[in-house]
C-alpha cells in the first residue's frame, strides 16, 4: 500500500496489456472512497511501450505514469484506485477495470508516511 498527504501529487505507474483501444481513447485514472466519491486525479505523464503505437500487438503491456493529484480536502483513510478508458469520439466510457490485487492509497495527515 502507498501513502500519501492531501494536496500531494505522488507519482503512479499503471501496467496494463492492450487489448486494442485507439488511439486518442486515453487510460484515465482517479482516487475514491468507499462511497464513490473522487478523491484525486490521475493526470497523464506519458506511455511507455516497447513498440510505436502504430505496431502495437494484442497482449502487449504497455505503462502509462500519472501524477495522481490528491484534493487537498481528502480526509485520512483508505482509498483505491479507479481506472477506465476514455472514449471522446462516442461521449462514452469503457471500464471501471478492476485491478489486481484492488491497489489502495491511504492518505495520511500532514505528509507523514
């Protein structure tokens, strides 16, 4: 498990294998309670895979890194991660994906780790 302060921005990396999504459908990712609510976002860095994306294979891993930006207003707790593929073309989302092993951030007061 990570920890994190409120207002802190760590950094994220997300492993995932690609099953064929285009290009300009970005992954997205973001921090939630239990009850749902957004707790932080996941602002894009960068995609890191062994090929161009022109050559991309089914089953292929590929990274991409976040600067997960957590509200400076999230209380201490226990919070997962939320991630999705965003569809712009067709106003639509693919996912919630579930991730292995439910990946939980807990945010702590005032930066302590």
């Amino acid at each position: 498990m990570t920890a994190a302060a409120p207002a802190s921005v760590p950094r994220l990396s997300l492993y995932w294998e690609w099953q064929g999504n285009a290009e300009g459908e970005p992954l997205r990712a973001s921090l939630v309670d239990d009850g749902g609510k957004t707790r932080g976002w996941g602002n894009w860095l960068q995609t890191v895979a062994p090929l161009p994306r022109s050559e991309w294979q089914e089953g292929m891993v590929v990274r991409d890194d976040f600067g997960l930006a957590i509200f400076d207003d999230t209380p201490p707790g226990e919070y997962r991660l939320a991630v999705w593929i965003e569809r712009p073309a067709k106003n639509e989302t693919v996912g919630v994906f579930p991730l292995e092993g439910e990946v939980k951030i807990r945010v702590v007061p005032g930066g302590a780790k």
